[in-house]
C-alpha cells in the first residue's frame, strides 16, 4: 500500500468528504449538490498535486459520499494512505527537552499518529506547553508558558475560532542577563487544532516567529 498523503493533506480531504456529506443532509437539489462535488474535487486537485493514477482513483471516490455512513467508511479507507508523524517512545521526547529532569510526557499509547501533524501536550504543574514537530525530516521541539485566555479565538496554527491560550518562550537576549520573549495564541486543545490544520506552513511560521 502506497502512502501518498500526508497528516495535514489527510485532515484536508476529511473537510472536503464532510462538506459533501453535510450537502447531502440539507439538499435534495442536483445541482447543488454537483456544484460542491465540483468544488471539493477541484480544491483537493490543488492540495494534492501529482498523484498517479491509482492514487488519485482512490480519492475520487469521495464523489460517491452520500451518507454519514459511506463518509466514515470513505475516511477509515484513506486513513491507510497517510504516512504518519514518526512514532516517538517518552525516552526519545525527553531528550527533547533535555533542560526539564521531570519532564511529564502525554500517554503515548493514546496517540493516533496519522492524526497528528505536530505533537503537544500542557502540564499543569508547570503551566508549560511542549509541543514536538517535524522539520526537513528531522525532529524539533518548542516549549513554552501557557496560558488560557477567557474567550475564544483564532489560533495561530490552525487559523480556526478555537479555545485558546497564550504560548510565550523566552530565549537569551544578546545583552547580558537580558531575555527575549516572543508567543502567540495557538489552540488550547492540540487534538483539535490537529484536526483543524491543513496548512502546514501555518505551523512552521508560528515556530520560526517563536525561534527568531
């Protein structure tokens, strides 16, 4: 089985597969109902660019969705085309973050790695944020202090109205004993900003805005 999709390319087809079956469920009018078949294939042509021909045979069928039934199935089908994040052991995020002795790691048995386009979790005992990501195929890490904010907004990373909280690092000035502090509002629950991202570039410039 060729893997030709990625986490956010996933989650990306997920909403398009949703947006023909919510049509289904409020229309009974054809042309509607060809008019967001149509535009979900034409927005999923441009997200997945270059897929050979059994590839792109497979994701067509998201046009014969009609029920929330068939959308389950659709998705539990292209779920085994998407490479996952790399699967990570508490020994590995550790080293991560080697300045944290006592560091608290997620329950990794719970992640669902082609859920997942960035790993991340919040400790209370703390008020940390640590979030784990790919970059160049290699494996980075942020940490940072977090803080949830008393009304919703748009996160940074997945650019939805979500929950959310304040993330601020702080690094070294180039003065002596002086410190930088940069942050952003991102999601308060990772799960769903994941679940949100389609747009991996949104991620990669909140940490190079962190890391600058």
């Amino acid at each position: 089985m060729e893997r030709f999709m990625n986490v956010e390319q996933y989650q990306f087809v997920k909403k398009q597969a949703k947006k023909i079956a919510n049509a289904y469920a409020n229309t009974n009018d054809k042309n509607v109902l060809q008019a967001v078949q149509a535009l979900v294939m034409e927005s999923i042509n441009e997200k997945l660019i270059g897929l050979d021909e059994d590839s792109s045979s497979i994701v067509k069928q998201i046009i014969t969705i009609q029920t929330k039934e068939q959308l389950e199935n659709f998705i539990e089908k292209i779920k085994g085309y998407v490479t996952p994040f790399e699967k990570l052991t508490e020994k590995e995020l550790k080293k991560l973050f080697p300045k944290d002795k006592k560091l608290k790691v997620p329950d990794l048995k719970n992640v669902d790695w082609t859920e997942v386009s960035y790993l991340s979790w919040f400790d209370s005992g703390t008020n940390r944020k640590y979030i784990v990501y790919r970059n160049d195929n290699n494996i980075k890490s942020i940490r940072g202090v977090f803080s949830q904010s008393s009304k919703k907004g748009i996160c940074t990373i997945c650019n939805q109205h979500q929950s959310v909280g304040m993330f601020m690092s702080s690094k070294k000035g180039k003065a002596v004993g002086t410190y930088v502090k940069r942050g952003n509002y991102i999601c308060v629950d990772s799960t769903v900003c994941n679940e949100n991202l389609t747009d991996f570039t949104r991620l990669t410039d909140f940490i190079e805005t962190i890391n600058d």
